[in-house]
C-alpha cells in the first residue's frame, strides 16, 4: 500500500455569535470573504476546506477530526501529481 504526503490549507474562521448585533455579524461575513478572495485569487493558496466556528472553545481536536476527516479521506484516494 502507498502512502502518500500532503500540504493543504484549512481555514478557519470564528464568527461571534447571536450575542453580537446582526451589523456587526454582517460585517464579518463580508470581511471574511475578502480574506479568503485575497488568500485563494491573489496569493494563489487553496482552501481545501473552510470551517466555521462561533466560538473558540468549539475548535477541539475531536471538533477537527470530524470536519477533517472527509478531506483526509479524499486526498488520501487522489495521490498529488508526480508521485
């Protein structure tokens, strides 16, 4: 079985909850997809997966695992080129 190797890039993105004013919800939002436009279209880095948390105390390993594992399991079926 080969195994392969991987460098991919996971953003992560917390956004306040229902207890910050939908303003400022909104602002957020929009500001957070200007980042991703820069970082994908400007710097030429992709996202491979995007993840959205309310707080910061949602981001544990298991909370990871979970939402990760679907992209583990992709790349590990689609070997990078020249490999």
């Amino acid at each position: 079985m080969t195994t392969y190797s991987y460098t991919y890039v996971v953003f992560i993105y917390s956004m306040p909850g229902y207890s910050v004013p939908i303003k400022e919800r909104m602002m957020y939002s929009s500001c957070k997809n200007a980042v991703v436009d820069v970082i994908e279209r400007t710097l030429h880095i992709p996202l491979e997966k995007k993840v959205e948390v309310s707080s910061g105390s949602e981001l544990t390993e298991e909370y990871l695992q979970v939402h990760l594992s679907i992209l583990i399991t992709i790349l590990n079926h689609y070997p990078t080129q020249g490999e």
